[in-house]
C-alpha cells in the first residue's frame, strides 16, 4: 500500500498510528530503557516489558491494518 493509494486523512492516520506506537509502546517514554543498569529485577522488568510492548504493537498494528485495508477497499 503506496502513499499515491491514500488520502491525506488516512495518511495522517497512519501516521498518528506509527507515532503512538513508537512513543508509547516502543520507547515507552523512557521507562525501563536504561541498558546500563544491572540487577536481576531491573533486567527482569525491562525484559517483561519489552515483550509486553511488543505484542501490544503486533496487536494494534494487525487490528490496524486490517481497518486501513477496508477502507481503501471502499
């Protein structure tokens, strides 16, 4: 799917889509990214919660793109 394919709504919505996910799910505002800290629970957290933002991204991202498909299709 090409930009020439899309409204400027929907891409606008795209990109708002890509912006959550990279700002709340990826990064996560910068809780538990620091790669310098060490100790199991820090370490357990971190692991947790990168699995975590990472099927919640997959989830989101499906159900997305599942929407965007069907509205180009009408």
């Amino acid at each position: 799917m090409g930009n020439e394919n899309l409204s400027k709504k929907q891409i606008q919505s795209l990109l708002h889509l890509a912006q959550f996910i990279q700002n709340y799910l990826m990064n996560r505002k910068g809780i538990l990214k620091d790669d310098n800290r060490t100790g199991w629970v820090y370490q357990s957290m971190k692991s947790l919660a990168d699995s975590i933002s990472y099927y919640i991204a997959h989830t989101i991202f499906s159900f997305r793109k599942k929407h965007f498909e069907r509205k180009l299709v009408s």
